[in-house]
C-alpha cells in the first residue's frame, strides 16, 4: 500500500527532534538484521556494534528516501488511499506490535546462527554482555549519524527559506538541496574521505619506519647485514622482520637431522622517490651480491600490502632445502592488504611483474645444469600481484618451476581462469584443473592428494602449483561480482568451516565479505585468513618431495621459529 503521508512517532510535544519516519525505521530495523546475519567469520562485540549501527543509519536513511519519493509520486498522480478507522486502528497498534516481535525474533535467531559460524571456524561465540553491548553500541551509532543527517536537513530548509524570499518556492527547494548535497560530498570527499586517506597512510609509515626492536644482521647473507647494499633503516618494519625472521642452520639441522647451511634471505625497501622498478632492480643487486643464483631453491615472493611475507611459506621453503635456499621479496607499499586491494590494485601487479622478471632475466642465462628452481609465492595481495607475472597458467607453467598461492583473491586472472574451466563437477572451493596434472586448489593439506569428493588424483607432474584457499577466508571469495550475482561458493557443496545458514543477498553479502576481511586473521590455522602448518606439504610437493611425507618434524621444527605477526 503506497505511503502517502509518512505518519511520524511524536513521543511529546515539542521534541520535534525525536520525530521519526515509520518507513524509515522498518528499512533501518531491516539494515540492521542484516548487519547480524551470519556471514564467514564471527567478529568482535565493538566491531559488530559499528558495523550495525552504521547499518540501521544506511537502512533509515534510505526509507526516508524512498517515503519521500512515493509521496512525491503519488501527489503527482493525483493518488489517494484511504483506510477505515477501525482497520487505521489495529495498523497503528498490531504493525508496531508485529515489527517488534519479527525484528527481535530474527535477531535472536542471528545470534544463534552466529554462534554456529564460531563453532565452525573454532572460536567462541559472543556472550549474552558482549551482545548487548553492541547493541547499545549500534544504538550510539545510530544516532549519531542521525543527528547528522538532521543538521543537514536542518541547513536544507534554512536554505530553501532564504533562497524563496527571491526566488520560487520550487527552484529555492532544488537550490538548497543541491548546494547542501554539494557541500555534504565535498566534506565528505575532500576532508574526510582523502584527509583520512592521508592520515591513515602517514600512520601506515610511521608503522613502517617503527622499531622492530631487532638489530642489523650480522650475517652478509641477509639484506641489512654486512656488505649489503641495502641499509637496515632502509629496509622497513616488514622487512626487517623478514630477514631476521630465517631459522639457523642448527635450528633446521635439529628438525631435519642433516647438516644443513644458512638460509639466504634478500629484500629491498621502498624509499625515497625509488620506482618500482628500481627497488626490483635492487633486490637482484642483492641475489647477485650473496650468490643466491647458486643454491638449489630460489624463491620470488610477492609481499602483501605492507611488504609482509608469510613466515610459514618462507620457512617451509628453507627447512624443506636444508637451508639451501634463497628469499627475494621486495616493498611496494605501506598500506594493509585489505586497504589496497579495495583502493590500489595496480603497483601489486606492477611489483610482482617487475620483480619476477628481474630475476628471470638473470636465471635463464645461467647454464641449464646450473640453475636454481625458481619458485613463486604470495599471500593474499601478494599471491595477486605475484600471479600478474605470468600471461596465463601456460606462461606459469613455463617459466617458473613451481609455486604457492596462498589465499588469492577470487579477482585474480589467472586463479579466475583456472576456476572457470575446473572439471565438471568439482566445486568451486576447491575446484579440479586438468585432473590436477600440474595446479591442485586445497583447502587443507591433506586435499593435495584427492578432490573434494575424496577422489585420489592421478599423476602430479612437474612443475607442480598449488593454490592454498579455505572455504571460510573472505579475502578469497570477496568479489564486487557478488552485489548482484550468487557465487558458485555459496549454490555449491559448502566447506565445512562455513555456516550452511548463510544465505547470498544482493549487495548484502558483499558488505559482508568487505566486513569479514578485517577479522580474516582472527581465528586459529586452517581457518580464516590464517594459514599455516599446511604450507609445509604444500611446499613439500612443489619441491620436489611426495605430498604422503611425513612432515610432523619439519611442522614442529618450523612452530619453534616461525613469526606469526604480520
């Protein structure tokens, strides 16, 4: 029934601030149930208050938009609907009655669904305080952007009665609205958005450039130790933990029960006015200047967002050579993964072309008998970036000798070519590319040996790829196709670490998934964007090794040393 005078809730006379649009309260009340849909992960009380809040305010907003549109409309139409009093009664008592009911029961509902999503993923749920404290939380929220909102219809109408004392009722209105909308825009664009933008990246480098609380190398095998080109302060926080972050040699002996030899690990930083370019150019000064051309694994890791290098992949590469190995990883930001993904999807792919190819065009002059398996790796927005090395999976497959995605994005071309052509049958989560002869997708390391359905895979030919994604991590499956399509992911068999409640919703999962990837590091290994001890096997088989190896001692060896900060 079309709503031609959005009645307002007038709790007393002269607070003429509290009216509140019924048509705005039924959309917020179904903004905010949405906000406590389940999705992927779980998240924290404070988080799941500002997210719901922000949510009711969106949702409120819009139903004040659209009463005033359908009032406009019927004005014009000329459209008049008329209720009995005794039916206008019971609207006004049992639809208030009704709303309260449905919203509460399907929030309660929310809540136990969200704690199936923890169980699921291994955490705990939110208590009964935690809920309620997010709830009064979102109720902050809520109101605060409301009160916004008003001051800014407030400044609309003071407008539009200034303006109408020289110009037209109907041309002041359109004035004033669109000069405050202006105005709103470029606040919101000049000052808060990109003033925001500027000071969360002047945070990002100050992180950057913070103490480690670690000292310089003292080994010439590690960027910023002695002889190398690259100074320490030069290198950032990421990267010095990258280079101090290698086991020693008789930390790798001790797992491995073989001699084995200090590992190589190179990085460069992005200072100063340095191209990308320039810091690929110096991280190959660096291979060159430690012989890292001469082990027998040379690894090219694209780095995330802030420079990072997942620890697990790095170790599980030197523990599995017995230290005759060699890192290159290089900065091109300072921003988190999530930031960029959503704001900067080119330098990721710049950095992982320039340096994979830098280090290409040194290896391939090396006599065939003399060179090093060169392998690939990156997580995250470093598995994106890395992966914009190669045309396609054939050029992959041609030029480099192996690797490990981890946690790539479902955006990225090559891993969205490889999913679109999986045999038939196989499910998106993990899906099957050529019966697995070179690429196996698993979500688990025990999946490098079967499919989904537990059905063995045939022979494993070299090079050997493997693209590690949990069901249940948002950084995988977060994709802005999904604002209007339902993904296979979700239509398809689910993982087991993803709540068979959750339902796809135009626009609303892909808020969802945006959400989710700020809490992707908070459940335990295997879960999430937490990925770990499955590395090794991973590793294990692209190198050369049987993905049925015993790895226990390597896994134990590796939690001893491993740095899990990123």
């Amino acid at each position: 029934m079309p709503e031609v005078s959005d009645q307002r809730i007038q709790p007393g006379a002269g607070r003429v601030w509290w009216h509140l649009s019924r048509t705005g309260l039924l959309f917020g009340a179904a903004y905010f149930l949405t906000s406590t849909a389940p999705s992927l992960l779980p998240r924290t009380w404070y988080y799941q208050g500002l997210i719901s809040g922000l949510c009711a305010a969106a949702g409120y907003g819009l139903g004040v938009l659209v009463a005033w549109v359908v009032r406009r409309v019927a004005r014009l139409i000329d459209l008049r609907v008329t209720v009995g009093v005794e039916a206008r009664h019971w609207l006004l008592v049992a639809a208030p009655v009704f709303g309260a009911v449905a919203v509460l029961g399907l929030t309660v509902a929310n809540v136990r669904s969200q704690a199936r999503t923890a169980a699921v993923v291994r955490l705990a749920p939110l208590d009964p305080l935690d809920w309620a404290m997010a709830l009064a939380l979102a109720a902050v929220v809520a109101v605060l952007f409301l009160a916004v909102a008003r001051g800014l219809r407030g400044a609309t109408h003071q407008l539009a009665q200034a303006a109408g004392h020289v110009l037209p009722k109907t041309i002041a209105t359109v004035i004033a609205v669109l000069v405050v909308a202006l105005a709103t825009a470029w606040v919101t664009d000049s000052v808060l958005f990109h003033r925001g933008m500027q000071a969360f990246a002047g945070i990002a480098a100050q992180v950057n450039t913070a103490p480690t609380g670690r000292t310089a190398p003292t080994s010439p095998l590690r960027s910023g130790g002695p002889g190398s080109l690259e100074p320490w302060d030069s290198l950032g926080y990421q990267g010095q933990m990258f280079v101090t972050n290698a086991p020693t040699a008789a930390q790798i002996t001790a797992a491995t029960d073989r001699g084995a030899i200090e590992p190589i690990r190179v990085y460069a930083g992005r200072t100063g006015d340095r191209t990308v370019a320039g810091v690929a150019d110096a991280v190959v000064a660096e291979l060159q200047r430690t012989k890292a051309f001469n082990r027998r694994v040379l690894a090219v890791f694209t780095t995330t967002g802030t420079g990072w290098v997942d620890d697990w992949s790095a170790q599980s590469i030197e523990y599995l050579s017995n230290g005759d190995s060699a890192i290159a990883a290089m900065q091109y930001s300072y921003l988190p993964s999530a930031m960029s993904m959503m704001t900067d999807r080119d330098t990721p792919r710049e950095a992982g072309q320039a340096l994979f190819d830098k280090v290409y065009a040194v290896w391939r002059t090396l006599p065939a008998d003399h060179r090093p398996q060169l392998v690939v790796g990156g997580e995250s927005l470093g598995a994106y970036g890395g992966q914009a090395a190669f045309a396609n999976a054939d050029d992959m497959l041609a030029r480099a000798q192996g690797g490990v995605w981890v946690g790539t994005p479902s955006f990225t071309d090559i891993a969205a070519s490889l999913t679109a052509r999986r045999n038939e049958g196989s499910p998106e989560i993990v899906p099957v590319v050529d019966a697995g002869l070179h690429i196996r997708f698993a979500a688990s390391g025990d999946q490098l040996t079967h499919d989904s359905y537990g059905r063995d895979y045939g022979a494993w030919d070299f090079p050997r790829f493997v693209y590690a994604q949990h069901a249940s991590d948002p950084v995988v499956w977060w994709n802005p196709a999904l604002l209007g399509a339902e993904p296979d992911w979700l239509r398809e068999p689910r993982g087991p670490d993803v709540n068979p409640d959750i339902t796809w919703i135009p626009f609303v999962t892909f808020w969802q998934l945006t959400t989710d990837m700020a809490v992707g590091h908070d459940p335990p290994d295997g879960y999430g964007h937490r990925y770990g001890p499955e590395l090794v096997p991973a590793w294990g088989s692209v190198l050369g090794g049987s993905p049925t190896d015993d790895y226990s001692r390597l896994v134990a060896g590796i939690e001893r040393t491993v740095n899990r900060v990123e």
